[in-house]
C-alpha cells in the first residue's frame, strides 16, 4: 500500500497556486482543480506513471480511460486522428464547454490514459482558470472526476478533500463549480453519432449541430 501524501489545499486567487500546481505535475503528482462542470483530478498527460496513479487513488477500474482536458480546439490533432467534420463543428458550437467528445486516438496519447483502447475522450472546459492551468501545463491533462470511483462527482473543494485526502498532492479551491453535473459525452468512432453519456448539452442539441454539416 502507498505512503499517504500531504494532501495542500490552495485558493485560485492565490498568486503561486499556477506555479504550485505546475510543480507538483511536472514531478508526476495529482492536482484536482474546478472545471466549468465538476471539480477533476488530472495528472501531466506525457508522464504514464502520474496518470496510472489517478487509477489508484480513485480506484477506479482500469478498463475506463481517463479523458483529457485540452486548452483549445486546435490541440485535438494532437492527441486525436482522422478527425471527422462533426466533431470541428460540434467544437466551434460548443467549446469551451461541457462536451467531451471520443475520437480514434493518436498514436502519441499513451496507452494508459486510454486504457490501450483505439479511442480517445477530449474536452476543453469553459472555466478560466482551468484554462490557464491545461495552457501552462503544455496544453493537455489526463483528467476525470476528483472523486472515488463510483461516488458523487464533487462540486467543491472540500468534497474533493473528503474524497481524496491523503492520496493526491494539491487541491486548488476556485468554490463551487458552476455546472455542477458531468459533461455530456458523444462517441464520434462508429457509424453515426452516439451520445454515451446525457448530459447539459441534449442530444437535440447536437442533432440539430450535425444538421446543419453538407
């Protein structure tokens, strides 16, 4: 069993809590942070190791993949391929925001975060300072519920404490998050569109998106 961690709890508004939070990634550590929906949990992308241990601490199951958080659209041909027209429109209607879309995955995404599954889950938050973080973080995180697999997605910092303290390195505290419910998930891969998980945005929504692609 793993060593219990100092879990620190830092408001957003303090002026290294950007600084910290980069530290504690860039040395493989876990950093749960306020989103536009839910507060997450994320681990650097490009470590394998620090996002293995987002299995851990959440015991979550390693058949599910671990999304990840992306700073703006353009980063989607980065860990995505063959990227079909619908998802370009379903992101310039609706990110940043609370849609995370699954496409095949790029040869460079590590096969932990997608749990060696073809796919890949994106999204870009509508949340600021979520934002900065994904942007100083190089642009991507492997993101997903600061939660314990199976419980209540937190909505505050102290519902992330009670979850996960003594198992992850920094709680940045930015209040309650204003969504409060889990992003609506859309699965682009098979032969026509699949919404997998309901969510704030409605299927009419996205249908009436797609419409409008030739």
């Amino acid at each position: 069993m793993s060593k219990p961690r100092r879990t620190e709890i830092m408001p957003t508004t303090y002026p290294r809590a950007l600084e910290q939070a980069l530290r504690v990634l860039k040395q493989g550590g876990l950093v749960a942070f306020p989103t536009d929906t839910v507060y997450g949990v994320g681990a650097h992308a490009t470590l394998p190791l620090a996002v293995e241990q987002i299995y851990h601490v959440k015991g979550r199951p390693r058949s599910r993949p671990i999304p990840i958080l992306l700073d703006n659209a353009e980063s989607l041909e980065e860990v995505a391929e063959d990227i079909p027209p619908e998802a370009w429109s379903l992101a310039q209607r609706f990110w940043p925001g609370p849609l995370t879309i699954v496409l095949r995955r790029s040869p460079s995404v590590p096969d932990v975060i997608t749990a060696g599954g073809p796919n890949v889950a994106v999204r870009v938050p509508d949340h600021e300072f979520a934002l900065r973080l994904l942007h100083a973080a190089g642009g991507a995180l492997a993101t997903t519920s600061a939660n314990l697999s199976g419980r209540p997605d937190p909505v505050t910092a102290e519902e992330v404490l009670g979850y996960l303290e003594g198992r992850i390195d920094l709680i940045l505290d930015g209040g309650p998050c204003p969504g409060g419910q889990a992003s609506t998930v859309i699965d682009l891969t098979g032969v026509s569109p699949t919404v997998v998980r309901p969510g704030p945005i409605s299927q009419q929504e996205l249908e009436e998106e797609l419409a409008r692609l030739p």
